[in-house]
C-alpha cells in the first residue's frame, strides 16, 4: 500500500515504504512457507488415518487451493495496491494485475467451496446417508464447484478504460511516486463497486450459507446422538475434528 510522510503530501521514501521492501519480504515468506505447506501436503496424503479415508481427499482439496492462494498472493502476483484508490499493480513474477485479480478472488472462493464440501461430507457420513440428500448431494457440490471459477468472471470483463481512469484514479491518491516497482503499469481495478459487490454477496450466499448450515446442524447431532448412545469415545472424536476445522476456518476468515 502506498503511503506517504505524516503532515506531508509527498511519497514516504524509506525503504520499510517501498514495493522493493514487500516484495522481498513476500518472497522470504515464501521460501520459509513452503516446506511447511509440502509437509502438510504429506501429512495429509501418507498420515491420515483409514478411519478418515472419506475425508482425505477432501481435506488435500482445501489444502491444494489454501496453499496455491498463499503462493499467488505472496509470491507469483503480490498486489502493491494504492489506496484509496481501487488501483495497484503487481509486484511478484507475473505481471498481469487484472488476471492476478481474477486468481486471488476466485481461489478464495474455492476454499469457501472446499470448506463447505468438507462440512458436507461430515454431515452427510456421520447423520443423513439414507436420507433424500443423499440423491440431491452430488448434483449441489457440482453446481457450486461451477459457480467458483465463473462468480468473478463479470468484473473482469468490465474493467473501465484505463487511460481515462488512470487519470481520475491519480487524483484520489495523495502522494503517488512517479516511479513504480520495475516500472510496471498501475492498473485501476474499477470505479463502480457494484458489480464487484454483486458478485461478492452472490458468493457469499452460495458458499457462506449452506456452510453455516452444515456445521451447525453437525454440532447439533452430535449433541443430540450424544445423549442416546453409549459411544463417548467416538463422539468425542468426531466433535473434535468438527472443532479443529472451525478453528482453521474461523482464523482463515479472520486473516483474510
């Protein structure tokens, strides 16, 4: 994010201010990440349990698309973006800011999507196999795993002109350096919001809903099966990985 000097209109030029500053920083991350995302790569393909074999695939899927969002943000696009302008450019290998928009948007969208298969496929395993679900169940994951990569397709065929906004867009901002990293283009994302916000709560309804619904129905069967059986043990198993994953959903959300 550019910034400028406190009480002044100029660019902060410390090296702590710059994109030479993110873009090394994001690489060291980078580097030091990913041994820890191929151990959990290996975790989950050579360590999980049998007992857990409906759920492996599942669980690689979010890891898959969790890491591969990590490394598009911190490493292949880095997005440098001046506020409060909805503009920026990129700072990582690949220098197409509209693209790397499209990316980072839509893989997050295909966590929220792997979070709700897993949610599912717990709720569907432990409480609703004989049920009408179990016919409907394949035909809904299909439909949202379409909807991923098409939700945040509108925005990007509708970016403004760019000379004309580019122009607009530098106004807004206090104190843009003539300079950029590698001297690559600003980019300006857009100047109407509602499409994007369109989009926005039409993935939230399809994705954020329906997870909200499976995981609270899971917490609430176990309740209830907890009350008529005698099999702590195994209750108490199941209820915990239903917490982990909530966890690890709930400080993604929070960092995202």
């Amino acid at each position: 994010m550019q910034s400028c000097i406190i009480g002044s209109g100029t660019p902060d030029s410390r090296y702590i201010a710059s994109p030479e500053f993110l873009a090394t920083v994001s690489y060291l991350a980078t580097f030091m990440e990913f041994p820890i995302l191929t151990y959990g790569a290996y975790c989950i393909t050579f360590k999980t349990p049998n007992k857990m074999g409906s759920v492996k695939w599942l669980m690689f899927n979010l890891h898959f698309w969790s890491s591969l969002s990590d490394l598009v943000i911190s490493c292949i696009g880095i997005p440098f973006i001046l506020l409060p302008a909805p503009a920026g450019y990129g700072l990582g290998f690949v220098d197409a800011p509209r693209l790397m928009t499209y990316c980072m948007a839509t893989l997050l969208a295909a966590i929220a999507a792997s979070v709700l298969a897993l949610y599912e496929n717990r709720f569907f395993i432990l409480f609703d196999q004989k049920s009408r679900w179990m016919a409907i169940r394949k035909p809904f994951l299909l439909f949202i795993f379409t909807i991923v990569p098409l939700v945040f397709l509108p925005p990007v065929f509708n970016t403004p002109d760019q000379e004309t906004s580019l122009q607009i867009v530098l106004r807004q901002i206090p104190c843009q350096s003539p300079d950029t990293y590698k001297n690559r283009k600003i980019h300006v994302l857009l100047l109407d919001m509602s499409i994007p916000l369109v989009c926005i709560a039409i993935a939230t309804t399809i994705l954020a809903i329906p997870t909200i619904t499976f995981c609270a129905l899971i917490f609430y069967n176990l309740t209830m099966l907890k009350k008529r059986i005698n099999s702590e043990k195994a209750m108490e198993a199941h209820k915990k990985f239903a917490k982990a994953l909530t966890i690890q959903v709930s400080i993604f959300a929070n960092s995202n």
